[in-house]
C-alpha cells in the first residue's frame, strides 16, 4: 500500500501529478493542504513563484473533496502521520517560504507581492505580516538579498535622500537602498501590482523611508561639508525639524557634521552653522554698517528666498547664532586671531575703537565685544608710570605706531582693558611686582619709592621680596649695595653708623623723608634698621679693619665718640664695646695695643720716659698718630681700661730691664723718683735698685 500512486499533487508546470505514501513521506519535499478552504488556489498559485520552499500542494479536486467528507479529521490526521502531509495557513505557508528564499533576485521581491496582496485580502493577522515582513530578505540596489539591517532607504530614483547626499553614506552601518525593482509594476502568481504599490507597501511595514524621515545612524554626514542647494539646505532643516518633532536625539557624530560642514550660503561665502549669524532687523545692518573691521557671515536671506526665518529653532539647534552679543564677540575673535598672526593693522585698531563708541551711542552694549578683546593687557604711558618704567617690562600702547589721535579713545581703550593711569591699587603693583626687571642705572628715587610701595600692597609678594634680597637696588653712601649689607640710619645710634666711612648707610639726601615710613617693608627685604643688628655689623667691621690695622684717626676719635654715647644705652651694643676692650687697636710707641694694655700720656709719666719704654698712646700728627685731640676723650679711654694716671698704674715692670751702662745727669732725676716710688711700695722691677 506504501508504494501505491495514491496521492495526487500539482507539480511546477500546473500538471497534476501523482506520489506514493512512501514517496510524500522520505523525501526533503512536501505535501501541503490549506487549512482553510478559501485560500487554496491562493497558496497554490503563489507556490509556484517559490521553488525554493519544496513545498507542492495536494490537487484542489483532493483538497475540496476531503473539506466535504464527514472523516476529514481522520484523514488528514492519517494524511499528517504516515504521507507527512502539512496543513497550512497563509502565514505558515509565508514563514515556510521566507525561510527558504536564498540569494535569487526574483523570489525575493516575488515574496514582499505576496505579502502586499495577502494583506489586501485580509489572508492573514496584522501581527503575523509584521512578523514576515521583520525577517524577509529585501533586494538592495547592488541586487543583493540582504536580511540584516538597522534601516532600509526607498530606491534612489525618484528619492530627496539622494538629491541631498548623492550615495548611501551609511552602507557601513547596514542602512540598505532598496532595489528599483521595488518602484516597478509587477505579475506574479497572475496578480498584477501597479507602479509604486509595493514601495508604499514596504514604507508602510519595513520602514523603508526618505528624508526627512530616515533616523540617522551616530555616523558622519560627508555630504554636509559641501555646498547645498537652496532646496536641499530646506530639506535639511526639515529632517532636521522632523526627527525633533519626534522626540528623536540627534547622533552626535551626525549632528556634528551638520555643524562643522560648511554648506550654509552667508554674505563671506559658505560657512559652518557654528559660524554663521542670522541677525534681527534691529540689529543686522547696524552691526554691519558699524564694522568694516571684520565681515560678519549673515546668513543669505535672499539666497533662501527669506524661508530661513521659519527655521529659526532648527537653526539654533544646530549652531546658528541670532544675538548681536555673540555677533560682537565674533567680531572679538576675528581681531584677536589677526593679532596672534600679526595681520592685524593699524586701521583694524582704530575700526575696532570707532565700533565700540558707534555702538555706545546706538544704546547697543558693546559688553560681549570688548569681553573677547580684553585678555591682553596694555597700557597707555603717562608721567605717572616713569618710575614703574624703570624697574618694569610694561606692554605699554605705541603712541608713536598708532599716532597721537590713539589717545581720543582712553574710554574705548580703558572698555578694552587698556590701563588708563597709574592707579594705586593691590593690581597695579601686582602688575609692577610680575613683569620686573632690575638694573641699577635706572633705579631713582622714584623707582625705589614704587618697590617700598609694591611690597607694602601687594602682599603677599615673597617671591619678589626674595629677588630683591639679592640685588644691589639701595642708595648708600659707598654706592648701590643689597639690603642685607646696608643700614637705615636712626637718629638714637646714628653715631655707630657714622664711625667707619665703609659703612653702607642708605643715602637720606637721595632718598629725603619719603624712606622712613617703610621702615618694615624694608625690614622684609633684609635692610638693617635695628640696633642690636647693627651693633653687631659694625663690630665685625671694626675687628676687620684692626685685623687689616686700617684705622684711620677719624674713625678711632668718631668710635670713642660713639662710645661714651652709647654706654648708658639699654641695650648697649655688647659685642661693639667687648670687641673695643679685647682687641689691639690703639696706636701706641710699642705699636698697637689693646685699651688695658696702653698709657694715655700727661706730666705724670714725664719722669719715667726716659729710663722706661712704656706704651703710650700715639698722640702726633704724623706714622698714624691720634693728635692732640685724643686727650679729650681721656674719659672715654679710661672707662676702656687705658691707663691715664700714673698712680694707677699697676707696676714699673715696663721700666727697662738692661740699665743704661753710663748714667747721664738728665736721668740721674728719674731714677730718684722710681725710688721713691720703691720707698712707697710700688712695686719695681726687682733688680732696679741693685743695677742702679
């Protein structure tokens, strides 16, 4: 029974041929029945435009007497179990064949017929088109059956899309132009399909779209960097409008490249939106009138036939500016990139400068143009700034490159940033302070006067204090020299600043009364203002000098001075008057000596100096003799430890040990008195008596 031609079936030419069970039920093809009477001649007409499914259909006399005959159940479920019969529906007939289609041209756009004139007649549920339609393979324009995309485009010819980008710019990203097969009529399974029916079909259920309803891949957008048409630069703006009306974000890669591509007609040539400004009629001629500066890249309203306006928010989105502020600062812009490529001229200056006032008088702000000029600093040079001139780089404005007729516009410059005067604020110092430069034969008065000034306002300024440590930038009497080696005289110990002529003492005659209210701002630079710092540098001083033995009798009379001054001082300059006590630097006959070491001479010692060589003070004119005027300050070295009397003298040990071997009369009188002296127990030397 197996092998018995019982099956009747109509093959690939509409002939009804015959199987066997054994044969419907081991091969790869099938037998198929329509579970529903009405659509078999549909399924099989249609079957025969798909070969590729090996589906054939049981003949419709077969169909049509087995839908009338009571055991239809039992005989189809036998027909299902042992010939492998299938029964099927429109949609399951679909689902068979679109899993079968391959890579032919032909039974694929046969396929989306199919689907267009089942749909027609109501063949199947909305959701089971859906479904079909998701996974149908679709015809590109290179003719290839593609079944994987993320978007279909409508067939070039005829589309806006390629009017506007002139290719698929986005193949890459599996966005498919559809094969102009779809656009044409068509014959299949002997249903006819008029022009442009099966493109509205697939707009319809495969999304197949245009612009301005093609949702952009996050892709670039090549055609954008070119020139566009008045027509397409609408059409961009629409999809543009579109895609926003349907709450649809914008790629950035897309959306940059509709920003960057310069494809907007304006009045300097095609620009990029993020460049291009679409003024009011407040403002636009105005600002253009007022500039000849710079051109400013107006939109072409004329070009657009004046249909731009009705795009003003597309527009923004995509970088156009409408605000005479950021037209201003445009204008900013453009000059201060001609300044960093020094093509800005003379005549840009002045233009710029007229702007500013023209638009002040129109009651417009000219706050965002000056905003984007003001970075750079200068200054205009008045009398005022010749002492920070001396001491400062300052990028002061060249009168003499921009002529006299500069300083009309102080305002506009001062708008601009333009330091108008020396103004005594914490920045103008700040100013001196970070562009300063030092040399010594520009320091005035003046110059030094602004440093004590700088220090005082700009604090902190510890960088600037640390420069000025080790700078010779102070006016002494002995020259420039460094703070730290020079004094500030005070009026209480100005005698120990005048002892030694080597002492830098900051100069008072070039500095007058101006100096002494910074006395701590000079403090902070290193200056020596206090006595106990300056008693201390001048007895290192006085010890070099005696080391050197460089003492002149100015100096000596002026110390000895300076000393019975200060002795009653608290605090007394401790290490000065030690130093004047310990070290050898009185001139004596024996050479120098130190303070308890030398004799003041008077009539007293006149007696001994023949027979002893004591150590008197060097009192002549002349082998660096004290003079005269040393007696007067007999006090003074007495309070030092000199020896002024010769009955305070310690002892006759200074009397010559090797006795004159003739004693002349002149000496006979001395002698006698150093016995008396013995007689009153001074102590003598011990062998003076005998020897005598």
């Amino acid at each position: 029974m197996m092998q018995i031609p019982l099956l009747k079936y109509v093959d690939r030419n509409k002939n009804v041929s015959v199987w066997s069970i054994s044969r419907a039920s081991q091969w790869s093809d099938r037998l198929c029945i329509a579970s529903d009477g009405k659509w078999m001649s549909w399924l099989i007409s249609w079957n025969q435009e798909f070969p590729s499914s090996n589906r054939l259909f049981v003949s419709p006399r077969t169909q049509t007497a087995l839908q009338g005959f009571a055991q239809k159940e039992k005989v189809t479920y036998w027909l299902q179990s042992y010939a492998k019969v299938e029964v099927v529906s429109v949609y399951s007939f679909g689902n068979i064949v679109v899993k079968s289609l391959n890579y032919d041209r032909r039974p694929a756009i046969a396929f989306s017929h199919f689907l267009y004139h089942s749909s027609n007649k109501n063949y199947m549920e909305s959701y089971q088109l859906a479904d079909l339609c998701r996974i149908m393979p679709v015809i590109d324009n290179y003719g290839n059956a593609v079944t994987e995309r993320q978007s279909i485009l409508v067939p070039a010819n005829g589309s806006k899309w390629v009017g506007l980008m002139g290719i698929n710019p986005w193949r890459n990203e599996k966005y498919i132009e559809l094969s102009a097969d779809y656009n044409s009529a068509g014959h299949f399974a002997g249903n006819y399909t008029p022009e442009d029916q099966i493109l509205d079909f697939l707009k319809t259920k495969v999304q197949a779209s245009d612009v301005p309803f093609i949702h952009p891949p996050n892709a670039r957008f090549p055609i954008a960097s070119s020139h566009l048409t008045v027509d397409n630069a609408i059409l961009l703006l629409q999809w543009i409008r579109n895609l926003k009306s349907k709450g649809v974000q914008l790629p950035a890669s897309f959306l940059a490249s509709v920003k960057e591509g310069s494809w907007l007609k304006t009045s300097v040539g095609y620009k990029p939106p993020a460049e291009s400004f679409m003024s009011s009629s407040e403002w636009g001629n105005l600002l253009q009138n007022g500039s000849s500066c710079v051109d400013i890249p107006m939109i072409g309203q004329q070009f657009y036939q004046n249909k731009m306006h009705a795009y003003k928010e597309e527009l923004q989105v995509i970088g156009v500016r409408f605000e005479f502020g950021e037209a201003s600062a445009y204008i900013g812009r453009r000059l201060m990139s001609m300044a960093t490529s020094n093509m800005l001229t003379r005549q840009h200056v002045y233009e710029l400068l007229r702007l500013i006032r023209f638009l002040q008088q129109k009651v417009l702000s000219p706050s965002k143009l000056v905003n984007s000029v003001k970075d750079g600093r200068w200054i205009i040079y008045d009398s005022d700034w010749a002492a920070a001139s001396c001491i400062s780089t300052q990028p002061f404005l060249d009168v003499g490159f921009y002529g006299e007729s500069i300083l009309d516009y102080k305002q506009e410059l001062k708008l601009l940033g333009v330091q108008v005067g020396f103004e005594n604020s914490e920045k103008i110092y700040k100013l001196v302070i970070d562009n300063f430069k030092f040399s010594s034969s520009s320091i005035t008065s003046d110059a030094t006067a602004l440093i004590r000034k700088c220090i005082r306002y700009a604090s902190p300024c510890d960088d600037f204090l640390r420069k000025l440590r080790d700078l010779k930038w102070l006016k002494t009497n002995v020259g420039f020299r460094a703070p730290g080696e020079s004094f500030l005289l005070d009026q209480e110990w100005e005698c120990l600043l005048k002892v030694f002529d080597v002492v830098p003492v900051v100069d008072s005659w070039f500095y007058g009364s101006k100096i002494s209210p910074y006395k701590e701002e000079l403090k902070k630079t290193g200056l020596i203002t206090g006595f106990d710092q300056a008693s201390k540098a001048v007895a290192n001083i006085f010890k070099q000098m005696v080391r050197k033995s460089s003492l002149t009798k100015a100096s000596v009379l002026a110390l000895l001075a300076c000393y019975w001054k200060l002795r009653t001082r608290d605090p007394i300059p401790v290490d000065l008057f030690n130093c004047m006590r310990s070290e050898k630097w009185l001139c004596t006959s024996l050479g120098f000596r130190s303070p308890s070491e030398a004799i003041l001479f008077d009539e007293g010692w006149q007696s001994l100096s023949p027979i002893a060589s004591l150590p008197f003070i060097n009192d002549g004119d002349s082998n660096g003799g004290l003079g005269k005027e040393i007696h007067g300050y007999k006090a003074e070295l007495k309070d030092l430890g000199v020896t002024t009397e010769v009955k305070a003298h310690l002892g006759l040990s200074s009397v010559v040990s090797t006795f004159p071997q003739t004693l002349q009369p002149y000496l006979l009188l001395p002698c006698c008195h150093c016995l008396d002296l013995s007689r009153a127990g001074w102590p003598v030397q011990q062998h003076f008596p005998r020897n005598l």
